[in-house]
C-alpha cells in the first residue's frame, strides 16, 4: 500500500508542475513488468448470446464520457474494409477503443459490398475477418454488415456511437454516408494516420512490380500463379543473373579495396618499424664508432698497454754496482789511457770492452808462445 501511495503521490507532483517534468531527487514512476492482452481472438456477432431481450436505450455522449456501469459499456461501431491490415488500421480501433472509459468496440468488413461499392480487395472477407478479430482493441466482429448503417442494424446490435475519420465518405445515394449519423450526434470522430494507408500500399507493390515479381520467381512461384508472359519470365530470370553477377564484382571490389587498406597498414607500419630499427642502428653504430665512441677510449688503452710493454724499464740510480778488478793482462802502450770516469752505464760498458780486450790479449800471448815452441 505504501508503494502505491507513493506512486501516486509522484505522480500527482508530476501534475501540478508547471512543466510536467518531476522535481529535483524525485525518482521517475515506472511500470511493473507485465504482459497485457487477450489470450483469445475477439468472437464473431452471432456467435454471442442474443440481447433482445434486454431494452435498447441509449447513452449520451455526456454519460458516456463519465463513465457507465461495468455491465453497461459504451457500444462503439468502427466500420472499415481494413484490407492488408495495417498500423494505420490498428491507430484507428485504438482511438476507437479509447474514446469513453468503458468500451465495446464492434468492427465489420464485408466483402460483395466493398467489391460493388469501393473496388476490388488483396484480402477475401474470411481473412480480412482474422486479422481483425486478433487486435487487440477489438471486443466484437460483425460479418455481413451494410454499407450504409440503417436504424435497424443499430438498434440490433444495441450500438451508442459509430467511430470514423470525418472525411465525407460518398456513395451513390448521398454524398456522406455517415451524415444522418451525425445528425443523430452518434458520430465520434477519429483522426487517420498519415503516411499509411491500404491503397498506399498497393501503390508500392505497383510501383516496385518487377522486383516482386522477381523476388517470387526465385521463391518458386511459377510465372502462370504471377499472371507472367513466357518472354517477361526469361527476361526476369535474365535480370537476376545480372544482378547476381553485378553483386559479385561490387563484392570483389569491396574485398580487393580491404586488402588493398590493409596491405597500405601493414605497409606503413613497417616502415614505422624500420625507421624505429634504423634510428637505433645509428644510434648503436655513433655509440661505438663515433668521434667520441667507445672504440676510440678502447683503441687508446690498447696502444698505452703496447707502449709500456715494448719499452725498458731504466734501472734505479740508487740500485748498486758490481764493480770488476782490473785484468792482469799485459797492456799495450795505446791503451794505456784511460776514458775519464762517466755515469754508471757507462761504466758498465767500458768494463765490458776492457773485459774483451783482456781476452784477446791472452789469445794473442799464447799464440806467440806456441811459435817460440
């Protein structure tokens, strides 16, 4: 009971606002989820108990629009041919339905009146009264109705008001069918729905006759059910090998044109990689080659290392000497002299020499003393 409250508390805030829109932190009222509508298709006039014995009297437009009994609905008579039932058709018996609170809505269609009076129908009457009979708005279906509404035929299905658009509908007898229904005041109108009608309908199917009829061919129907000369059947059959083919090469097309985006990406994607790769080649190669790289700092190592190791370490000036004592040996006048005293490589090298000499000396002495022998 709460919820309920609430729901229409909400909803009664929604009404006195000046702009219909809910106020600010209200929560917009929505609809349980349900399925309405009616298991069973609306039942035919005779197929209904008889109401003659019950008296005929009936309802104003003012009682009608208040509201009557629950036994006592407002009986509303929707007349129509209703053939290729349409949502034009539905908008119709739905204005119908909704013009008082509490309505019968009585539908008929009839099929020799309408081929002698209107014209030729799509649908027979049996089929034209299915489709009727499975919307939803309608409550009863009338078979066999007159074209014009006599008082009789009211007064038999105990009808309150006719429902129909106001154009003047013409006839052979008067210029309005329905002119002694308003002046009865049972007339309620409705309004058509535009853009939608049975002989628009009919004016697309005309107009688009090649594409159906072909469309049919290809389902199976021969060319004697579509009222097709042998020479428009082959000439059909013609366009849709065409259009089959034309559908391939559009289809080669749009596939060649994919392949060719996608080589296009993949190709700039590469090139995208390679530029990437390359600028890191470069990179890599100024790293290691360059003026300042690391082959530079490590070919300079390289020749200290080779310089140090081909060249001698000098000897310490503090590290001793060997001195060597003079040979016995005899000496020659010319040698006698000495070189005054130098640094002590020097004095290194003249030992050496002085060294030489006295062996020499000794060869020479013993030599001279195998020739005396």
């Amino acid at each position: 009971m709460e919820a309920h409250g609430s729901a229409r508390l909400s909803r009664k805030r929604k009404r006195e606002g000046s702009n219909g829109e809910a106020e600010e932190g209200e929560k917009p009222v929505k609809l349980k989820r349900c399925t309405v509508g009616l298991k069973y298709p609306a039942p035919y006039a005779d197929q209904l108990e008889s109401m003659e014995d019950k008296p005929y009297q009936r309802v104003t437009m003012e009682e009608a629009r208040r509201g009557t009994p629950p036994d006592r609905p407002v009986r509303v008579y929707a007349d129509g041919i209703f053939d290729m039932f349409h949502s034009g058709h539905a908008r119709a018996l739905m204005q119908a339905k909704c013009l008082f609170p509490n309505t019968h809505l009585i539908v008929v269609c009839s099929d020799d009146l309408t081929h002698k009076l209107k014209g030729f129908t799509v649908m027979n009457e049996d089929e034209r009264y299915d489709a009727i009979s499975h919307c939803r708005y309608v409550d009863e279906v009338v078979r066999n109705a007159p074209w014009t509404l006599t008082p009789e035929f009211l007064t038999k299905h105990r009808i309150d008001f006719v429902a129909h658009d106001d154009i003047p509908y013409s006839s052979a007898d008067s210029d309005d069918v329905y002119k002694h229904i308003k002046e009865a005041g049972m007339f309620a109108p409705t309004q058509r729905t535009e853009g939608i009608s049975t002989s628009d309908i009919i004016t697309r199917i005309v107009r688009d006759y090649d594409v159906y009829v072909r469309r049919n061919l290809q389902r199976g129907y021969t060319a004697k059910e579509l009222n097709v000369s042998f020479i428009n059947e082959k000439k059909y059959n013609l366009q849709e090998r065409v259009d089959k083919v034309k559908k391939k090469v559009k289809d080669v097309e749009e596939k060649s044109k994919e392949f060719v985006q996608k080589v296009e990406e993949k190709s700039i994607d590469l090139i995208q990689k390679w530029e990437e790769k390359s600028r890191e080649f470069i990179g890599n190669f100024l790293q290691m080659f360059g003026p300042e790289g690391a082959l530079k700092h490590m070919l300079k190592e390289g020749k200290g290392r080779m310089l140090q190791a081909i060249s001698p370490r000098h000897s310490p000036s503090s590290s001793p000497t060997r001195e060597r004592s003079p040979s016995p040996t005899f000496r020659l006048p010319f040698f006698t002299k000495t070189s005054p005293p130098s640094s002590p490589s020097s004095h290194h090298s003249s030992a050496l020499s002085g060294y030489t000499y006295a062996a020499r000396r000794q060869a020479i002495s013993e030599d001279e003393e195998d020739d005396e022998d």
